[in-house]
C-alpha cells in the first residue's frame, strides 16, 4: 500500500516523501526529472534511513514521464497505489506567457491521465498541488477558500481549469476523494541542508534568488517595486516552510482515509511579510550579505498577498509551525551546501 508521489523528487515532492516515510507510509515516485536529478533519491534515502529502513518495497523511484499513459498503467499495476499527490507539472509564470502550450500539455494532460488510470485501477484518492494564484487579485486579505477564483496568466489557468475537472469528476463519482491545496509561498529547505529549491538557470523565485546573492553566485537582487500601497512600499506574500507544507501533504494523506470528498485548503501561514521582511531576515542570518537594489514593479505582481490557513487547522488539524528566521536559515544552509 503506497502513496503515488508524481513530481516527487521536486523542491515539494522531495519534502514531502520525507514526511511520509517517517510518518511510515510507503512511497512510490514517478518523475521525468525535467526539473530534478535521481541523486535527490538518494538524498530522501539519507534522511530517512536513521529512522526507518527503507527497501523497494517502501521507496521506489520510476523514472518517466505522467503523459505516457503505457507508463503510468505499468506503474499501477506493479504498486499497491491507495492515494496519489500529484506535484508535476510546469511552475513558471513568465515562462508559461512566453509558451502557453508547453503549460496546458504538461500541466492538463498529466492530470488527465492519471486520472484516467487511476479510474481503470479503482484507486480514488487524490491530492492536487494548487496555488494561491487561483485567487488571482483578492478583493480583500486575509484570503478564504471560498473567495472568487480567478487566473490572470496560463499557468494560473492551468491550475484553475484541473481544480474545476476534479469538481465536475467528484460530482459525477461521489466514491473519489480529492484535497485541492492551495499553497501559498513555499521558502527553505529541509535542516540537513540535502534537499532544497534548486531552480536551474537565474531564478525567477525571490527566496532562491536572495540565497544566491548571500553565497555570492549572484551579484546582487533587485527588488520589483516599492511603491506598493504596503507597509514599506515592497510586495507582501505568506511564505511558508517547505516542511510545514509537506506535512500538510501527510494530513491530507490521513483525511483522504476518512473518505473526505472534496475538500479545497488554504497552506499558508497567514502572516504577510514585506520582500524588505525577507531581505532583513536573511541578512541575520548570513551577516549582511544580500545587497540589493529597487527597480520597476514585474508585471503581472500583485502588492499583497496571505491566506487565512483556519479550515486546514480545523479540519486537518494541521498548522505552520516555523518562523521567518527557520525559512532563511535553512535556506542559506541549503545554498552553502549545494556548490
Ligand atoms: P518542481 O519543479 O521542483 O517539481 C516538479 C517535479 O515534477 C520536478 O521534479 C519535475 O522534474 C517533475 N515533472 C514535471 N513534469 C513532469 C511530467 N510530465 N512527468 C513527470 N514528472 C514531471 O516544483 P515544486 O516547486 O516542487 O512544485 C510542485 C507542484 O506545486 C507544482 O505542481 C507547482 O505548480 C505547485 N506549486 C508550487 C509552488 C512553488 O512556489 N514552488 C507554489 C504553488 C504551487
Ligand atoms: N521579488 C523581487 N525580486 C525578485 C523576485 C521576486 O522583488 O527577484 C518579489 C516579487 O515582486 C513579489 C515577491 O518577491 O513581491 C515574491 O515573488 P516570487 O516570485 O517569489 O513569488 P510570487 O508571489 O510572485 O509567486
């Protein structure tokens, strides 16, 4: 009896097939490594082995791709699947402007095909990884699941168009079980500095950004605009601990038991800092080395940003649990690490 992870040696997936296997769930992951490398298996193996001895029949790792249909039948057949969390897919705004059919191929396709398989498998429980981008410009803050979704690029779109498939599907088969999360900023990295956000090129992200300036691999950051209507004039965002958000996964894992239906949840924190807030933050941490610099607003940015996380803690009993300081300093950990 296994969690399917899709995506699962991602910056998301790694954190959270931890969680899991200490959690002593078994983990199977499917990943076509367009954004990750094999070695991160290896690494999850290393956390994990001082507390649970693992075998390929508690971690196996299949290297392929979600839109091969052939593939992903196979998978189900040799692995006891009861749930699946499906992280892969394509992240990046800019980029998804600039090549809007890479997105609805990668990110549409994938979901409907493993839905499509799991149908043929009888395993009905599904977790999706959403986005605070669904709400797109929200008319007020804190952010409630039921506030009006709306995307304003095609990624955004995307994750809209497969949030409301999985409400026409669950309509009509009430047996599936669905959690749609909606992250909010996932920042940091895991305390034994072995996996992190490791985005290939220059980032587009401002906490891998801030971490390459501190280590000296990038110059310095530019800020996009401080002339929002927000405390310091910078853009305000709920950043959240890539492992608080990975147990979030495990408590989904543990509701989609229950025989939930369909649940939508906010993960965040439901604090708004500044990208000043982050820059100073990061600074205790590695002594003043993020310089940076304001420029023009990025298109597309909204000012501000942060969820009402209350329904997840409610219902999931599940709750953010570390500070700015943990997000930096892991980060920075991570970065030092990671030549
Ligand atoms: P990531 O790029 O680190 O991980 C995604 C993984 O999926 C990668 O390892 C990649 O190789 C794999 N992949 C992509 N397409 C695939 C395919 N067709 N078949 C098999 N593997 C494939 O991204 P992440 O930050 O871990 O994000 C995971 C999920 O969470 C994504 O769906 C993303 O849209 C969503 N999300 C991320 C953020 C964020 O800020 N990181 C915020 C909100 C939502
Ligand atoms: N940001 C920035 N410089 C950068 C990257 C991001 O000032 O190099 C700002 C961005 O304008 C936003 C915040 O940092 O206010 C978070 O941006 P990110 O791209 O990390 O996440 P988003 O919320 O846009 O998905």
């Amino acid at each position: 009896m296994s969690v399917l992870l899709t995506g699962g040696l991602g910056y998301i997936g790694s954190h959270t097939a931890v969680e899991l296997l200490t959690s002593n769930e078994d983990v199977v992951i499917i990943d076509n490594l367009s954004n990750s490398d094999l070695s991160v298996k290896e690494k999850i193996k290393k956390i994990v082995e001082p507390v649970r001895k693992l075998d390929e029949n508690s971690f196996k790792v299949y290297v392929g791709d979600v839109r091969d249909y052939k593939f992903l039948d196979q998978v189900f057949s040799e692995n006891k699947i009861t749930s699946v969390i499906h992280f892969a897919g394509l992240k990046a705004v800019g980029e998804s402007v600039a090549k809007p059919l890479d997105y609805y191929d990668n990110n549409l396709i994938s979901t409907i095909n493993l839905l499509e398989v799991m149908r043929a498998h009888g395993v009905k429980n599904f977790v999706f990884s959403s986005s605070a981008t669904v709400y797109g410009k929200a008319k007020s803050m804190p952010i409630y699941e039921d506030f009006e979704t709306g995307a304003t690029n095609p990624y955004g779109r995307t994750k809209l168009f497969i949030e409301e498939m999985l409400k026409d599907i669950y309509n009509s088969d009430k047996s599936f079980n669905f959690i749609i999360l909606r992250y909010f900023n996932p920042i940091g990295a895991h305390d034994s500095g072995l996996i992190g956000e490791n985005p290939n090129g220059i980032p587009n992200n401002l906490m891998p950004y801030i971490s390459r300036v501190a280590t000296g691999k990038l110059e310095c950051l530019s800020i996009f605009g401080n002339d929002y209507n927000t405390k310091d004039g910078t853009g305000v965002r709920d950043y959240i601990h890539v492992v608080d958000l990975a147990k979030g996964h495990v408590c989904a894992v543990k509701k989609l038991k229950t025989n939930c239906g369909l649940k939508i949840y906010n993960l965040g924190t439901g604090i708004g800092y500044s990208v000043l807030d982050i820059v100073n933050a990061y600074n205790q941490v590695c002594g003043n080395k993020v310089k940076f610099k304001f420029v023009d607003r990025r298109p597309g940015d909204i000012d501000i940003c942060y969820a009402n996380a209350d329904k997840a803690y409610k219902e999931l009993n599940w709750k953010a649990e570390r500070n700015l300081l943990d997000m930096c300093k892991t980060s920075y950990n991570f970065e030092k690490h990671n030549k």
